[in-house]
C-alpha cells in the first residue's frame, strides 16, 4: 500500500472538470492551501465546491473563483468575497446556502454512512421548503440529506504514511468530518512522519478514510482579522 | 438615555450565571464577554470548535491555527477544549448550551427572529445562526431598538425571511430589556432616563407596560 503523493499537483491528478470537491476549513482557518494552488494550476472547471466559506478575493477558494473554475458553492456563509459577489450576481456562480450545523452534519452523514437525518434547524423558513417535515415530541423537524464528495480536499497538521491525521487547535472545523466523506480523501500535512510516530490515542481521523496524503510546503495560514488585546 | 453597544452589553451580562456555557454572536455579542463578573466561571463557546475561548491574544501569542467563529485570533483559557463543526453544532442541537446572544434585524411578538438576509441585496448566509436559534433554550437578543431609518425592529411580524420561529425569549435594546410572552413585547427594564413614552413610540409590535417599569442597574 503507497498513499504517499509527493505533491499537491500528483496527489489531484484525476480531478477532472464537474466533479464535486468538499474543501476543509473554516474561513482561511486549516485550508489545503496546497491544493487550491495545484487546483488553479491544472485548472478543472465547472466545479461544485462543499466548503463552509468561499475564502476570500486572493486567498482559498477565492483564487478558483477568480479563474471561473466553480459552478457552484455548498455553504454556510460567503461574506468577505467580492468576486464571489459578482459572479453570484451576475448568475455566472450558483450558491447553495445550508445552516452550518446542517452543512457539517449533512457531512458527517455521509461519513457515517446514513443516507438522511431530522434536524429543527430553518424550520419554517426557507431553508425549510420543500423538505420533508416531520414532528418529534412536539417539536418540528425538517429532513436533510447526506452530502457527498467525488474528493474531500483537507489540510491537517500532522499526518502519517497510513494516512493517519492530527489537527492542531480550531483546524479540525469541517476537515474531520470531509476527510470522512470523500469519495477519494486527499490530505496534506504540515509534517509527514513514518506510520507508528504517532501515538494511535491523539489520532482525529483514522487512515482508513484518506487515499492519499502528501507533506505540503510554504504554508501561508493568512490570518482573516488578526486582533490583539490592547 | 439610551445606551450605547457597551451598555447592552453590560446588561445582557447580568443573565450570566456561574457555570454558564454561552455562545455570543458577532457584533455586541461578542461584548458580552467584556463584562463578565468577578469569581464567575463562564465557558464561551465558539462554533468553530472551542469551549472556553479567552481573550484576543497580545501580538506575541497570535497563532493562526486559533481562530473564533468571526475568524478573529483568540485564546483559549485553561480547562478549555477543541472539537470539530460536527460535534460543536452536536452540543448547540442537544441543548447543552445555557445561553445563546445574538443579533437580529428584526423581532416578532411571538418571538419569530431575522438576522440573514435582506432580499435583492447582498446576501452573505445564515452561518450557525439557524441552528442556534432552533435549539437554544434561552436566547437573548441584542440590537438597537429601530434600524438607521428609525424604524422599530420589534414588530407584531418579521418582514425579512425568517432565521427561527417563535424561538427569542428576551430582547435587549438601547431603550429597554423585553421577555416575549403571550405574542406581546413585556416590558420589564427601561434604559436609564428613557421614557415609557419613547420605548412605546418607537415599538411597532404589541407592547405590555406594567404599571411600574424599573430603570436597568448596569
């Protein structure tokens, strides 16, 4: 068995155009900063990208949005991007907009292997239409589906030959639950140590789940609002 | 007077009890924090992943790898904790969280809360805001009482697409702290020197005065 890649650009080589990407991180927070840049640089297009936020102008996803590579966006939230701004308005980008906890949860079925679940999340509002809505102890709940990935694209501190991840600190956000849903699962790792380095009890995800993994390089971790105590 | 941000922000925190676990929104939300009393152990949660979140770092402690739902840096104080999106929208749905603050720009009399979207303007997402509100047992409102046109935000029903129905229990302004009950605005703290007159001008929805309203002690 060889999951190991020797970079971003070989470890994405079967990304064609059309295919369905799940992005971990949240903001600019635990990116694959690695493989958005191999993404602009082989240049698939007609992308739908499953990812919490859509970056911003010149950083993560925002760079794909710059070079039209995405269709269509799966998120929470998109402030902070004024290209994604226009081309929404300009209906040159589709957006899909899901509650965060449903987004991550939506995820999480799909890694779990369980095709729907109930959640109260926008019941009675938009979110809500056309969904299957049903009451649990008198409370109202609205059916939502699992989402899955052609390939989930994630960025973890520490990875092992096995494909074995560890995260550092606010970066597991979506990345955990992703790196679980993939069709194929492409990690890239601040640090690539040999299999047994580490310790089975400090591992988030479990090789299983990761096809692929490859030692990043010239991480910029961009800070979206850097504040300080005065 | 009315109250500025920070003054709301001192109110809200007086629902604060020790041992509160609280998510706080962006905005004066977020303020909250700022005020919470001595000897009291709050355990701030940030939807991204973190349980005891702390204070901004000073310039020196700044890790990009920590950062809070408005993607500000932060800290984490000791005995605080890392979990993922799933797992942090897990405790949001199960209940676990004692106090949910947040913003909106409009509030119905039978609790119903919009704070996401203005259509055929920019819209940026609900974010966590829909999960939150559908969850929470006790969620406060912190907002300015009308919008930059004057107009009441507490209103008899919401105009902009819902985040939640009939889900806010209490409302603080800059004029006043509300309880929904009952489909009415209850009255219950005036900000201090403003009149029941103004709160009653500037309120669109069913307002309950009681004969004796206090002024807030912040």
């Amino acid at each position: 068995m060889n999951k190991v890649f020797k970079d971003a650009l070989s470890a994405i080589f079967d990304i064609e155009s059309g295919a369905t990407l799940m992005l971990g991180g949240f903001g600019l927070n635990g990116i694959p900063e690695n493989m958005i840049s191999a993404l602009v640089q082989k240049g698939p297009d007609r992308l739908t990208c499953i990812s919490n936020n859509a970056g911003v102008d010149d950083f993560g996803i925002g760079l794909m949005l710059k070079t039209k590579q995405v269709k269509k966006m799966i998120s929470s939230y998109v402030g902070e991007n004024k290209e994604f701004e226009k081309q929404l308005l300009s209906q040159e980008l589709e957006v899909d907009l899901v509650p965060q906890g449903t987004l991550a949860t939506r995820i999480a079925m799909a890694g779990l292997g369980i095709p729907a679940f109930f959640t109260p999340a926008g019941y009675g509002t938009e979110v809500a239409e056309g969904k299957e809505i049903r009451e649990f102890n008198g409370k109202m709940y609205l059916m939502e589906h699992a989402l899955h990935a052609d390939f989930s694209l994630v960025k973890a501190w520490k990875g092992d030959t096995l494909g074995n991840l560890v995260f550092r600190k606010t970066t597991r956000n979506f990345s955990v639950a992703m790196a679980k849903a993939g069709q194929i699962t492409i990690a890239e790792v601040e640090e690539l140590v040999p299999a047994g380095e580490i310790d089975p009890d400090d591992i988030h995800v479990p090789g299983i789940y990761v096809h692929r993994i490859f030692q990043g390089k010239d991480y910029e971790k961009r800070i979206e609002k850097v504040t300080v105590q005065l | 007077m009315a109250l500025d941000k920070y003054g709301i922000a001192k109110r809200i925190a007086k629902e604060l009890q020790d041992g509160y676990y609280v998510n706080l929104g962006i905005g004066i939300p977020t303020l909250v924090s700022n005020y919470i009393p001595e000897g009291m152990t709050i355990m701030l949660q940030s939807e991204n992943g973190i349980l005891g979140m702390g204070p901004y770092p000073t310039q020196s402690d700044i890790d990009a790898d920590l950062i809070n739902a408005g993607k500000e840096t932060v800290t984490v104080i000791p005995g605080g904790a890392f979990f993922d999106s799933v797992e942090s929208f897990g405790m949001i749905r199960a209940g676990k969280i004692n106090l949910t603050v947040l913003g909106a720009m409009e509030v119905a009399q039978n609790g119903d809360i919009a704070s996401w979207k203005i259509p055929g303007k920019m819209v940026k997402g609900m974010g966590g805001a829909m999960d939150l509100v559908a969850s929470a047992k006790n969620i406060i409102v912190a907002m300015q009482h009308t919008n930059r046109e004057g107009e009441s935000k507490l209103l008899p029903q919401c105009s902009l697409p819902l985040t939640g129905v009939g889900c806010v229990t209490k409302i603080v302004t800059d004029l006043g702290v509300f309880e929904i009950k009952e489909n009415a605005f209850h009255l219950i703290e005036r900000a201090p020197g403003v009149s029941i007159e103004e709160i009653q001008s500037k309120t669109e929805g069913k307002l309950i005065v009681p004969d004796f309203v206090p002024e807030m002690e912040i």
